[in-house]
C-alpha cells in the first residue's frame, strides 16, 4: 500500500442537496429537470488508518453534516466506500485531476463520439431513437439540405446502454458503484467532474501500465461473457420474416449460392403486429402456429442441416395476448400510482410491463424462456428493450422507479441468463441485448447496437455502430454487433444497395453476422435483390467463416482475459492519431478494419498505425501512413499484421486463394 493509501487519481468532493423531476414520453424519452437548493466542497476533518484501509470523516462545515469513508488499495484499485448517507446530502461531485491532452472514451454506448473529452455525458438509460428525432433529421434533410456527414449536438442524444464508467487514455479507470442518475462532465481542461444524484456505495478507481491490463483490472471487476456457443462460427445468421415458408425459401436461395448458414433468426416467431411504424410484433411469448406451424419439428429440421433457429423475447406483454391476462390475474405487472397495469406506449400501441423485482413473476417469465423456448430448440433470440422504466412505476420491491431506472436493462439480461443456466444450455445457447447499465456486464452473452437507420448518416446510420461498438469496449462489454442492414426505415430513409453490401462487408469482421429485414422489410433492399447482392453475401460469409479460429480466439480472450473483441487502435499503437480514430478498429490485435462509410464510394482514405501492414485481399504490404485504398464490392479496406501468429490463416482470404464457389 501507498503511504496513507494515496489514491491513485486526485481527487476532491462537493456534496449538495436538491430536487429532480423526470417525465417519459411515448417512446422512452425522458425529459429531465434538476434544481440544485445547495452544494458545498467537503472538507477533510479526520483521518484514521485502521489496519489496510483508511477512515476518513469529512465535514460540511456550514451545514455541520459529517460524511464517513472507507478508503483501501489493492489489486491496483482503490476503492472509496461510502458508510453513513445522511438524508441532508443527495448530490454529490466527484472531481478529479485531469491533463489537457488526455483523451476520456467509456460512459456506456456513445455513438456519435468516441473520444468524450470536451463533452458532458448523461448517465441515464433511454430509448436511442424516437419519432422526434426521425422528424428532425428528415425536415433537416428535405428543408436544410443536410448531409450524412452532419452530426446533431452531443446533448441531444440519449443512449440504450449507459455506465458510470470511463476510461482514460492515461491508462486508468473510474466506476461509480450506483443506479442513481448521473452526468460525467470532461469539459474542463484540468479536471472531470462527476455528479451523482446521491451518494453511491463505492467508487473505484483502476490504474495499470498497459491498456490490456487495465481492461483485464476492470472486467475482473465488473464481469465478462462467456464464450460463444461453437456452431455462431460456422457462418452467418440469416434474418428473415414471413413464416416457414417464406423462411424456408429463403435459406435454400442463399446455400444455392454457396453462402454458409449457422443460423435463421425469425423475430416474427411469436406473431406479427401491422402498426404505421412497419411490422412490428406480437409480445406474446408463445410460437405463432398459424406463420409458424409445428415449429418444434422445423427446428429438428434445420438441425439436421446445421442451421439453428432464434427469436425474439421482451420484458412487455401484448394486452391482446394470452400471457398478460395470466400475469394481470397473478399481479406479475407494474403498477401505477392507481394500482393499475401500468401501460407503457411503444411507437402506437400500449404494452404492460412485467415487474423484474417481483421473484414469482421472475420465475414465472424464466419458465416461459425455458419452455416455449428452449425446449422446443431455439438456438438463441434478441433479448430486446429494457429502457422504458418510469419513474413513477409502482414495484413488488418497493423500491422506486428513479432509483431502479438504470439498472432495470441489467434485470432483463439477468432473467435471460439464469433462464438458459437453469436449462443447462449455456454454452450452447445464447442472448443479445440493447439495452443496458452496469451488471449487464456479467449478465449478457452479447450485445447489439440498437435500431441504427438505413443510411450513411454520422449519427444514426452504419458509420456510428462503430464509436457505439468501440465505447461499449472501453466500459468493459467486449463482445457486440449491429443488424446488417440498420432497421429504421421512416420518410426517406430506404436501405439501398450500396448501403446493405458496405454493411455486410463491415460485420463479416465482427463476432457475429446477422442481418436484420429492418421495419419495413418491403421498402428495403433484402439479401436476394439481386445476383451481386447474394454474391458478395455468400463470399462473405464464406470470409466469416475461414475466420472462425482466429475470432473464437478473439472471443476467448475477452471471456478469460477481459480484452475486447473490438478494439482501439490507441490499445496497441500510441498515437496521437490512434487516440482520436473512431471509424476505424482492430479486431482482436491483427486484423485492421476501415469499413466503406460514405455512399456510392469505391475508395477510402486509411490511416495506418506505425506497423507492417498486409491488405487483406491483395497481398500488398503497407506501412504506417495515410493511404487511399481501393474498395470494391466484397473488398472493404481490411489489413492484417505481417508478424501476425495467424498470417497462413489470414493468406487464405487472399483474392488469389480465395476458394469461393464464384
């Protein structure tokens, strides 16, 4: 320990009192009002050392309010726990030293900007997307001529999956161990300020030579994935709607051309809703027997073929559905303040809310997943939503929708696990979610990006999965994907060719390849547009496929070790130009990745990092630099280390070696 258990990163303490008021409109969006009544810089009045840790008492002195703390350091962490909570304080403002060159990445999922200083981040879970947004953006575009390439202030976005963590390119780590809403602001120069909307259990500050090490430290802390079931690797997973028929027809088309299949995800499985907003579901957590007949013998079927089947799963019930009356009768629901079903609008039409703190309507909902799932053979599903908790919600627990708000995503990933460990399936089975806080972490097998739109836009459409993806890293959940393809289709946004295939190309180089048919599946270009279409998917496939040794060595290390599979290129190469890259990634340490972002594009401006450098395709060797590559259709700008341990393995992908069917 150090002398006096010196922490790691200076700090001071400002606590304060004062009154919020929250309020969610239709579609998960809150509006947020805060008044301060006071605050004041706490003073240190004693400190006592009792064996490893140290017991501070600070003093308010104005308000003669005391504050104890614990203070201890091991495993190159320290660690400051709050004892006493007095009802006079619930604000507080951590500030700590900063440089004016350091760079601040974390925060949860931030898809508009990676690196965050300069920035103030609210830490509060909330639907991404919402029609006001869509309205803007489209006005913006037909009105103000607005290019992809404009991005809307950082403020007004909000974010599925938020955490009090960040990550400092001064190699340490700041976790505050709370539910409460909380703003990181890194707008000043010599100092990060973070508020917290009442005294958190702990806050734990992370420091380590190496950025390896410090995701190692952090995720020992707050959790990894387990590995990825074996058969994900075995190609892609096709996304497709309408019924066995339709989805049978659609697998044939794609093998017929020589594309390889691990998986046929059909979010419809349970039944499909018509709303203005597209096609939509049925929240009723049963096979739909009418699209879907005898779907436990379609499956056995497909296994057969070495396709798995997945769905769809949410924490909502249809009202119209066979569960919600069972759930309503047996008071499995939250409530309002009138003690009624409390009924959330999702788009256009209401949904009641299973209570997550009630542990009979738990076991309940886990019985489901294992029955009308699991049983009947679906390889895995979408795990989706998790933001909509009011704040005003009425809950089994007592406690209060404000201060469970954040945590209810980590909840729903949590009943999704212990519902495939208690069916013995983990490792076989698997989830994805989109929304999440803290214990997401340790709960969720994966997650993806969200409802990006159909578009090339800065900050909703394929170029922000991947700051999102690259964030969701450095807050310690290493293992993430996005929907080939977006999903939002509204006005003019339509998913075109271009669009779909520089998509493709990007999640070939990703743990997981699945596409999504998106909300209006009619409006979209779909994998079988056309024969390049198929083509380019079924090369790529075949890519994702040649890779799997190397990525299920990638995933292994993020379930073992805590690095992620998508990583910074800062992580290896500190550069000054690496720190502020955000549309490019490694994955895993080799493989360099610079997706196509901009439409109708067959070139892309690379930077290299201070390396030898092999173009994936070509052979060609490069050294660190800025490049202008050529990148047709099923050649995106993807380079591997020459010194690689894989490189026979990376040689196979060559345009000369290749062996696909074409």
């Amino acid at each position: 320990m150090k002398k006096q258990c010196e922490p790691l990163v200076p700090f001071e303490l400002i606590l304060g009192y004062g009154t919020a008021h929250y309020k969610m409109g239709n579609g998960g969006v809150f509006k947020h009002k805060d008044k301060v009544l006071w605050q004041e810089q706490a003073k240190i009045k004693k400190i006592v050392q009792e064996e490893s840790r140290l017991k501070i008492t600070y003093l308010l002195q104005s308000k003669n309010i005391e504050l104890t703390a614990y203070m201890d350091e091991q495993e190159n962490r320290t660690r400051i726990s709050f004892v006493n909570k007095p009802e006079e304080i619930n604000r507080m403002w951590f500030n700590l030293k900063a440089l004016p060159k350091e760079h601040v990445y974390g925060c949860g999922e931030c898809f508009t900007d990676f690196d965050l200083r300069g920035k103030k981040v609210r830490i509060w879970v909330a639907e991404h997307q919402n029609l006001q947004r869509i309205i803007k953006k489209f006005l913006g575009r037909q009105i103000l001529k607005r290019k992809d390439s404009h991005i809307s202030k950082f403020e007004k976005y909000d974010s599925y999956y938020v955490q009090p963590t960040f990550v400092s390119s001064e190699k340490y780590y700041v976790h505050i161990d709370t539910s409460y809403y909380s703003e990181f602001d890194f707008r000043q120069s010599d100092y990060h300020s973070l508020m917290i909307r009442g005294i958190p259990q702990e806050i734990i500050i992370g420091k380590e030579k190496t950025f390896e090490h410090l995701m190692s430290n952090l995720t020992a802390l707050l959790g990894r994935q387990p590995e990825l079931p074996e058969w994900v690797y075995n190609g892609a997973i096709l996304g497709v709607q309408g019924g066995t028929n339709q989805m049978l027809s659609q697998i044939s088309k794609i093998i017929e051309k020589g594309a390889k299949l691990s998986g046929v995800w059909c979010q419809d499985w349970e039944g499909v809703r018509i709303t203005a907003f597209g096609k939509q579901l049925m929240w009723n957590w049963a096979y739909d027997k009418d699209l879907y007949p005898s779907l436990d013998r379609t499956i056995i079927d497909l296994e057969k073929k070495g396709i798995k089947f997945l769905g769809y799963i949410n924490p909502f019930l249809a009202v119209e559905g066979s569960l919600y009356q069972e759930a309503t009768k047996k008071g499995y629901l939250v409530k309002n303040k009138k003690n009624e079903d409390y009924m959330v609008t999702i788009t256009t039409f209401p949904a009641a809310m299973i209570d997550l703190t009630n542990p009979y309507a738990v076991e309940w909902l886990k019985d489901i997943i294992k029955k009308n799932m699991i049983e009947i053979g679906l390889g895995g599903w979408m795990a989706d939503f998790g933001e909509y908790m009011p704040t005003d919600a009425i809950l089994y627990s007592g406690i209060s929708g404000e201060v469970i708000h954040n945590a209810w995503p980590s909840l729903w990933a949590k009943v999704n696990r212990e519902a495939i460990e208690e069916a013995g399936k983990l490792g076989e089975v698997f989830f994805f979610t989109r929304a999440g806080y803290t214990e997401t972490i340790r709960y969720s097998t994966m997650m993806w990006n969200g409802d990006q739109h159909v578009d090339f836009s800065l900050d909703d459409g394929l170029p922000s999965v991947i700051p999102g993806s690259l964030s969701l890293s450095m807050s310690g959940f290493g293992l993430v994907h996005s929907d080939i393809g977006g999903y939002t289709t509204l006005f003019d946004m339509k998913r075109s060719k271009d669009l779909f295939i520089r998509w493709l190309e990007m999640n070939t180089f990703s743990p997981i390849m699945r596409n999504h048919e998106g909300n209006r599946p009619d409006s979209n270009v779909q994998i079988d547009y056309d024969e390049e279409v198929l083509k380019v998917y079924a090369k790529m496939s075949n890519v994702y496929y040649k890779l799997k040794r190397y990525v299920k060595e990638v995933v292994s290390e993020n379930t073992h070790r805590g690095i992620p599979v998508m990583r910074p290129l800062f992580m290896y190469y500190e550069e000054e130009r690496a720190y502020k890259e955000q549309y490019e990634y490694l994955l895993g340490k080799d493989i360099l990745v610079a997706p196509v972002l901009e439409k109708d594009k067959k070139i892309r401006s690379v930077y290299l990092p201070s390396d030898n450098w092999v173009h994936i395709w070509s052979g060609k060797i490069y050294t660190g630099g800025i490049y202008e590559i050529q990148a047709p259709y099923g050649c995106p700008p993807v380079f591997y280390r020459q010194l690689s341990n894989y490189h026979q393995l990376f040689e196979q992908l060559n345009e000369r070696t290749l062996n696909t069917p074409f």
